[in-house]
C-alpha cells in the first residue's frame, strides 16, 4: 500500500508531524509511506494574479501528482484559531487550482489532529470532515489526541495506551477499506 503522510504544519517541531510519522508507522513494514514536509514545497501566498501571469507553482503540482499515487492519505493538521494553518491553507488552495481535478482525488484518509488542549484538535478535524468531500477528500476516520504534552513523546509518538489502540482500531478499519477496493 502507498500510504502518503502529510502534515499541516510548518513548524521544525511539530506534534502533529511527529504523530502523522508515528500513525504511518503503525500500518506495517510492508507499505510504501512517503512523508511530506510542508517546508519543502513553499510556494507564494495564493492570488488570483499570481496564477493568471504565473500558473499553479510546480509544487503544487508534486503534491497533485503524490495524492494521485497514494492508495491511503494521512493527514495530521495542526488547529490555528478553530481551523487549519495559513501554510497548510495555501497549499490546498493551489492544489485546488490545478485544472481538471479534486484535491484529494476520493483517496482514502485518516485524518488526525493533536493539540495541548482538552479538545484535540477537534475544531479543524470537524472543519476539514465538512470542507473535504467537497475537494474529492473521502473521509474515512478521524483522530483526535488532546494534551500532547501528556500523550506524544518527540522521540516515541504516541504513548497514551488507550490512543494508541483507538488509533489500532482505525488503521484496521482502513486496511480492510483498501483489501475491499482491490478487489
């Protein structure tokens, strides 16, 4: 399976990149996982302007070209003021502008989110649950860890026993999806 791990942030330490590697991780030896660092594709802030004398960045375009050969996409998002960040925001709307496609291509995805609050994330996961089937995201489970403080280790991921069997029982639930789609 060719699992593509993004994450939303653009931070050199961030908890939801270290939780998306650690969810990549879990779904076995046996995969392909490609992991995509926001602060490689930078790309200038979207304006119509900008795409009329210039295109979509060619950026945009690696990351199309990735989702389009992804057979499962995990997807962790990093919650800034109730939604998703302005570097992750940016992204999606170049990738949008990409003619003759859906962002997400109806690929599979698990998406997660982690914060230092009680709420996990839970503001951008119900925002992307929402805003994604419009963009081709096929939407398959969500995961939420609050307190990452508590239940992420930078070096080990995650380590709260029962988020790790929530998340068990989520990957499950995607491998069975993806045995079904190929048949």
């Amino acid at each position: 399976m060719k699992i593509l791990a993004l994450s939303g942030s653009n931070a050199e330490n961030s908890m939801n990149s270290i939780l998306v590697k650690y969810a990549a991780k879990q779904f076995g030896e046996n995969n392909e996982v490609e992991f995509f660092d926001m602060n490689d594709f930078e790309m200038p802030i979207y304006k119509h302007e900008i795409e009329v004398k210039s295109g979509v960045p060619a950026e945009a375009q690696k990351l199309a070209d990735k989702i389009d050969a992804s057979d499962v996409i995990l997807l962790s998002l990093p919650e800034h003021n109730g939604t998703y960040t302005t570097a992750f925001k940016n992204v999606f709307d170049w990738v949008s502008r990409i003619k003759d496609r859906t962002v997400w291509s109806e690929v599979p995805m698990l998406l997660m989110s982690t914060s230092p609050g009680a709420r996990g994330g839970a503001g951008v996961l119900e925002a992307a649950s929402k805003r994604f089937p419009f963009h081709g995201g096929n939407v398959v489970e969500t995961f939420s860890v609050p307190f990452y403080q508590d239940n992420i280790d930078k070096n080990e991921g995650l380590v709260n026993a029962d988020k790790i069997n929530e998340l068990k029982e989520k990957i499950v639930k995607i491998k069975e999806l993806e045995t079904i789609l190929e048949k």
